[in-house]
C-alpha cells in the first residue's frame, strides 16, 4: 500500500512536467502547473562600457579631421596670392638692380651685375610656378577650401626683418665681414638654432666665404668697415 502510494505520486509528478537540471552549467526549471514549465531568469548583462571614448575625444577628433594641414593642404582666398606677389617684387628688384648698377672699371667678367641678376630671374621663375600652380588649384576646387594660412607664424619674420634693419644700418661701419655674420647668426636664430657659439663660428665662416667669392671672383670689393683700417 505504501509503495504503490509513492509510485503514484511519483507519477503525477511527472505528469505535471517535473524537470530537473543537473551540472553547474545547466539552467533549473521549476514544475508549474499541467507541466509548464517556467525557466529560471537569466544573469543580467554587464552593461559596463570599457571603450567609451573619453570626454570631449569625439569633438578633438572632429576638429583634427576638418583642420587643414598646413603641409598639404592649398593656400585659399587672397593669401594664396601674398607669397607670388612678395616672390615677383624681389626678383624684379634684383633684376632692376642689375642692370642699374655701376661696375667698378677693374672688374672681370661676368661682374657684379651676374649674381642679384641670376638671383632675380630664378625668383621670377619661381613666382611664375606658385601663380601657375594656384591657377590649378582654383580651377580643380582645390583652392576654394584650402588653408587660409591661419598657421602663418610672424615672428621668425619679424626677426629677420630686424636683423636686416640692423645689418643696413651697420654695414658701412662695420663692413660685410661682422654685418653678414651678424646677418646670418640672426636667420639661423629665426628658424630656431639655440647652439649660440657654434652658429657665431658658422655665420663668421659663411660671410667670409662671401666676401672671398665676391672679391675673386667677381671682382667687387665688399665694404671693410673699421676692420681695414685696422687690419
């Protein structure tokens, strides 16, 4: 009688769908009732973010994107006339120059006019390019959203105008050998050389060098200053 109760029992038990899971691994499901059955709920989802990008890193990367790199990217609107222009007055300056200047009787050839002359044509040569090269730049496009030189940077400018100022005003005085130095060490200041001693040495070497090839091989004697009265 006591058997055959619990085989009853343990029939309608698993009449009504009693499942049971075994292993770790496994999900419990509880009987219901007629043998529904009803799963156990799911673990919930990390929903922790590790690769959210950071504040503001979006908009930073945005703006690197639409910033035109100044290496690359063409020049726009009316600076990108600026450099051709500068460009075309030097070299018509240095070409006007050669031919207006007065060579000593004893000078060889070519003279004093071949250098600001050769100097002056390569630089309308080259202000003929930039000007050519602008023109493709605004026929293909590429000119209309291009670096409007928002990168120009002044004072390297500004420096070496100060130090030509300087040397003009120093030049008859102190002759090309001190006023080129001073020159030269200026310009290698402007673009950044902070070796101090080391560019005095290379400028003094450079505006010797100078006066040398003008001497020799020109024939036109750069101002001495007080040093050939001394020397």
């Amino acid at each position: 009688m006591t058997a055959n109760s619990e085989q009853s029992v343990s029939g309608t038990a698993g009449d009504r769908g009693s499942v049971s899971a075994s292993g770790p691994e496994e999900a419990t499901a509880t009987a219901g009732v007629d043998g529904a059955a009803v799963a156990a709920p799911a673990a919930p989802e990390d929903t922790t973010d590790t690769g959210a990008p950071e504040h503001g890193a979006g908009t930073d990367a945005t703006a690197a994107e639409t910033e035109p790199d100044p290496e690359t990217a063409p020049w726009s609107g009316p600076a990108m006339w600026v450099v051709p222009a500068l460009v075309a007055v030097v070299g018509a300056v240095c070409v006007w120059g050669a031919f207006t200047i007065e060579a000593p009787p004893n000078a060889t050839r070519p003279g004093p006019a071949a250098f600001p002359g050769a100097i002056g044509a390569l630089l309308l040569v080259v202000a003929a390019l930039l000007t050519l090269v602008n023109v493709r730049n605004l026929r293909s496009g590429a000119g209309s959203a291009g670096n409007a030189l928002a990168w120009f940077e002044g004072r390297p400018v500004l420096i070496i105008l100060a130090g030509l100022v300087v040397h003009v005003a120093v030049l008859e005085f102190v002759g090309w050998l001190l006023a080129g130095a001073l020159l030269f060490w200026v310009v290698a200041y402007a673009f950044g050389a902070r070796a101090y001693l080391r560019d005095a040495v290379v400028a003094l070497s450079m505006s010797a060098a100078v006066q040398v090839g003008f001497s020799l091989g020109l024939g036109l004697s750069l101002p001495g200053g007080f040093l050939e009265l001394v020397l």
